[in-house]
C-alpha cells in the first residue's frame, strides 16, 4: 500500500483525562451497558445498581478501563432521547469516577459529551467521530467540547452512514482499508485543528458499522496499516455479528445469553489478533478470557524479547 500520509511512530502513550495510558502494552477496555435493548447483553446491567456492580467485576477480572454506554448502536436501534442518556449515565457515572480507573463514556451527542466530561469522565468514545451537529443551533459542536477539556482521551470511529442504515447499505469501497484510513486521518486533522494533542487521540476502524463480514475482515487482516496515523489503535470485535458469520450460527437473532456463549471464544480470538496487528486497546464484554489471552501473550512476547538481547 503506498501510504496516504507521512508514516509516524504510534504514541507510546494515550492521554486521557486524569491518566497518562501506556500503550506499549495492550489495555482491556470492559463493556458496561447501561441500555434495555443491547443486542449482548439484553440490558442485564440496566439498573445503575446493576451496572456498578458489572463494572466491579469487570476490574477484578483485568480490565484497565471502564467503557459505559447508555444507547444502543446495534444495526437498527432506536436512538435515546438527551434526558434519556443522561438519565441513564448520571448516577452510574457519579460512582465509577471515584475510582482509580479511566472512565470512557460511549456518546456521539455533544451535550452528553460536555456533561460527562464536567462530571470527570476521562475519554469521549465517539461513533460519529466528532461529526454528529449539536441539538441546538449555535451550541458547542462536539469537537469544541473536546478541544475545550484541557486532557481528554478521544476515540475516534469509522461508521458508514448510521445506526439505522448503516447495514441495509454497506460500504461498496473497492479498497475498505484505504476508505477507513483515509476517513481516519481526516477527522485526525480536524480534531488536531481544533489543538487537541495527537496523543489524545485513539482510532477505530469500527467493526461491523457499515462494513461486510468480508470487509471487516480485512480490516483485522490489515489493521497494521492503521498504525501509519500516529494514533493508539482500539479494537471492537466482541460478540460482533462477523463473528457469527464465520462460525456459521444464527445466534444473531437468539437470546443474548446464547449470543454470548456462541461468540466468547472467536471474539477472544478476534481480540487477540487485533492486537498482535498493532491494536493497544480492545473493547470487550469477556473481559476475564480476554485478560487471561493476553497475559499469555505478553509473557511470550517478553520471552522473546529477552531471546533476541541474548
């Protein structure tokens, strides 16, 4: 691939918020759904009761930040009312951020944004990429509320069309690679224009958002080319309906628990390779099996690094 940009060294760490992240080791981001109608989880941890004790157990089985969502972003759903997010994330947040522990907030609404981050959120988790227009005219759009933070962590997603649309007319790209790159690297100028830090920058190639299983695929075959932007890599594979496509089930449309057994081991396997292909953060509801893997994987990544020095 002859790169678009001027090839940079990946940060060696994210800023984000009260935390300097470093990411010459991989991170397990833990999914907490505050949300009735996740297609993962079925709102299990609907209740902020529910969801604070979620995100305990997900810190005792290894991850290292708390990702927490209030509307769903299945193929389809519906989208949530303003009050209705903030309603929903308010009381869970309120308590995740006394604890030691990067906080991420899954919002693409700019008023959400500014909320959250007023609250002590540490890194804005944005499917839009910043793109998506205030509710009200003349308001703060969501890259202003980012830029304004003086150290919050950004992710940026690539999504084709949305929500709504986003898999009734995926992406016809003949190079999905080159499309998602160069889509990155604009949003990366624009958020750099607005002086945010490249190390305050994440990116996502944003598995199953538009994309083809085949495509999405081909992502993950060469997601290293994503590495040429300068920004840490986040990964989304869990439970991700591609995965099901591989496997040959139906457990799309099943009850959640049966998502969730028939999808556990490919997306470990998923997350796993994503990061050996670069990725230092990878966002997942498994957090235990996923931990376990890359304790693995990092022990024989340190054996062979010390093999090399002898």
């Amino acid at each position: 691939m002859t790169s678009i940009i001027a090839s940079k060294d990946p940060c060696a760490a994210w800023q984000a918020g009260r935390f300097t992240l470093d990411v010459t080791r991989p991170h397990v981001m833990g999914i907490v759904n505050v949300t009735p109608d996740s297609f993962s989880d079925g709102g299990l941890h609907n209740s902020p009761i529910q969801a604070i004790q979620h995100a305990e157990q997900l810190l005792k089985e290894g991850a290292s930040i708390l990702d927490l969502g209030a509307e769903s972003t299945r193929p389809g759903a519906p989208t949530v009312s303003l009050e209705e997010e903030l309603r929903r994330l308010r009381p869970v947040l309120a308590e995740l951020v006394k604890w030691n522990v990067p906080i991420s907030v899954d919002t693409y609404k700019p008023e959400v944004m500014q909320v959250v981050l007023d609250l002590g959120c540490d890194i804005v988790n944005d499917i839009w990429a910043l793109r998506h227009p205030s509710a009200a005219v003349g308001a703060p759009t969501a890259g202003m509320v980012v830029a304004a933070h003086p150290s919050c962590g950004v992710c940026l997603m690539h999504m084709h069309r949305n929500p709504q649309s986003m898999q009734i007319l995926p992406m016809s790209d003949q190079d999905v690679v080159l499309s998602v790159i160069q889509f990155l690297e604009q949003r990366i100028e624009y958020v750099q224009s607005m002086g945010v830090h490249l190390n305050r920058i994440s990116i996502d190639p944003g598995i199953g958002f538009g994309k083809t299983p085949q495509q999405n695929l081909e992502l993950l075959a060469r997601q290293a080319e994503l590495l040429e932007l300068g920004c840490t890599v986040l990964a989304g594979w869990s439970r991700k309906s591609t995965l099901g496509w591989v496997l040959n089930d139906d457990a799309f449309q099943a009850a959640p628990a049966v998502l969730q057994e028939s999808r556990r081991q490919a997306s470990v396997a998923a997350a796993l390779m994503a990061v050996e292909r670069g990725a230092k953060v990878v966002r997942v509801h498994d957090v235990k099996e996923t931990a376990q893997a890359l304790a693995v994987w990092s022990a024989v990544q340190a054996h062979t690094t010390h093999s090399k020095e002898d």
